[in-house]
C-alpha cells in the first residue's frame, strides 16, 4: 500500500465495527502513514478505544464530531488526503420508526461529508455502503441508496480538482457488531433454541479482514465513480447455527419490519454496468469506461441477472465449522 506512505487518513465513524478493525490494521501493517484521525460521536468509545489500542504513537488523532455537522467536518479534514466514510445509522427496525433521523445522518450527512471533503482538497474518498441499498426494502436501505447516488455523482462537481469518490458495497461482516452469529453464539452458551426469523433465510460471507483488504484495494485502485463488489459464497442463516451445535433446534420468529429473506449486492439493472475482476465486480458507467478504462482488459459481463445470496454459491456446514473455529472463539458443539 505505497498510496498510503506519507499521507493523513480519516475514517468517519471510526469507533464503530469496521472503523475500529480497520485502524487496528493499518497500524499493525505500518504503511508508513503520516496520521490516522478517527471522526466519530461517541467520546466513550473513542475512550474504550485508545485503551484498546495502547499505541504510543503520535499517528493517532481523535475527533469528537457528527457527519451532520458540515463546520465540524471541514475542521477535521484539513489537511487528509483520504477520507474513509463509514459513519451511518444501520439499524434496519430503528429506521422504521425513526425516519427522519436516519435520512438527516445517511443522507444529509453524506452529503456534508462530500461537500467538506471538497472544500478541504481531500485527494480520495471511499464511502460504505451495503446489499440492502439494492432494491431497498426498507428505510436504511432507502437511505444507503441515496448516499450511493451522491458519492457516485460527486465526481461530477469537482471541477479541476484532484479529487475522487467511490463506494464499496458488501454484506454483513461476520462477527461483527450485531452479527447473527454473536446472537446464535450466545443463545448456544445458554442452552437455548436458536431463535431465527426465517427458516430459508439466505446471507452472502464476508469477514472483517477480507472486508478491510477490499477497502484498501479500493483505496489505491478506483478511479472515482465506481461501486465496487466482492464475489463471495452465501450461507442459509441456520446452517450457521448447525455449525455451532449439530443439534440444533430452533424457534422461528418471524422476519423484522423491512427485513429481507435474501441479501442482493447487484440488481438485474445493476449488472446492465458491471464489469468483472477476479474476485470482485465494478459497476461503473460507460462514460468512466471512456474516461478512465480505455486501456485496461475489463471484461464487461455478457448477460444480466441479480446477484443475490439465494442464487449463488454456498458454504456447507462444515465450511461454516471451520471459518468459526479459525476466526472466532465461540464455543461448538
């Protein structure tokens, strides 16, 4: 990561899930950065997290400040050369009934992180996104999906400056904070059914490492304008309880207001722009291809269809087994 060498990079809501993994990774690989700010509006978990880390450094800076706050960003920014925004309000049944504080956080924030990371010369920013902006189903998906719009169309505001924006959309991060498999860990330490919304339910797999190692990719590698989606393997919800207790039993729920049975990353329409790496999908327009592709070998995909974590590739159980045991100390029965 020899973009990073020497350059100052700020990570809204940088206490939260991903936030805080991946400051703890770019400290660990040492790739020569200059500063790493971390924006957030909890000053307890900024607290929790400086103990956490124990660095003795003088990389690390800590903002107290909200997205929604357009002076306080500009103030923060002075001076980065790459904003990573991972701020957002997530919880789906929260989002139903509070609207209106999630479009003034996803949206309106955004934009507020757009506008200052213009005023203040930032070089490149990579906005998080997520598989329920595709098709939205619910409020924080609707908003996801706004914000997307905005990152992607504010390559087209920036004039002559060297700026650009793009967006990495992926799943749930396994593990993570509010992750099923915490709730299926703990159910299972005591002794209880399994409690699942829907027996067919279907997520795509993606842990913190691989979703970091995206990140960083794009950091270094998107021009400004694309969404750039990994290729992963799905699992049915259960499976993932069977993996912790081959005797799993389970109570069955029901489905959350705005809840989705199957995660999408790509609708059919997406995929009209999408062109394929290795391991990972670019939905770009034809005018970036023009612009800023011309002269590399992107194969563009030949026929349209959902990419969806029902009609994909899946974990077995014991794939399942394995990818808990080496990443997690859960208890398996």
């Amino acid at each position: 990561m020899n973009y990073l060498r020497n350059k100052t990079i700020l990570i809204t809501g940088g206490t939260g899930s991903f936030g805080s993994s991946f400051v703890k990774e770019i400290i660990k690989k040492k790739y020569g950065i200059k500063k790493i700010i971390i924006f957030s509006r909890d000053e307890l978990k900024q607290f929790e997290l400086q103990k956490k880390l124990n660095i003795k450094s003088n990389i690390l800076r800590f903002f107290l400040g909200d997205i929604r706050d357009k002076s306080r960003l500009i103030y923060a920014f002075k001076g980065v050369d790459v904003v990573v925004h991972a701020a957002a309000l997530k919880q789906v049944p929260a989002a139903e009934y509070n609207p209106l504080e999630f479009v003034k956080t996803n949206v309106l924030g955004s934009q507020n992180v757009i506008e200052a990371c213009i005023d203040s010369k930032v070089k490149k920013v990579i906005a998080l996104s997520t598989d329920k902006a595709v098709s939205p189903l619910n409020l924080y998906g609707a908003t996801k999906l706004c914000a997307d719009k905005l990152f992607v169309s504010a390559n087209n505001i920036t004039g002559n400056q060297n700026i650009s924006f793009a967006v990495v959309r992926y799943g749930n991060v396994l593990g993570s904070r509010g992750s099923i498999l915490n709730e299926f860990a703990k159910q299972n330490k005591e002794k209880q059914n399994f409690k699942i919304t829907d027996m067919k339910m279907t997520r795509f797999n993606i842990l913190m490492d691989e979703a970091i190692k995206l990140v960083l990719w794009s950091i270094q590698s998107l021009k400004g304008g694309e969404i750039v989606i990994p290729k992963l393997k799905s699992f049915w919800i259960k499976d993932l309880a069977i993996a912790l207790n081959h005797k799993a039993k389970f109570t069955v729920i029901g489905t959350r207001p705005g809840e989705k049975i199957h995660e999408e990353l790509m609708s059919i329409a997406d995929s009209q722009n999408v062109y394929q790496l290795k391991d990972k999908y670019l939905l770009i327009s034809n005018q970036l291809i023009k612009n800023n592709y011309k002269n590399t070998a992107l194969k563009k995909l030949t026929k349209n269809f959902s990419y969806n974590s029902l009609e994909n590739n899946f974990l077995t159980v014991n794939e399942l087994r394995k990818i808990i045991k080496k990443n997690f100390n859960y208890l398996i029965d």
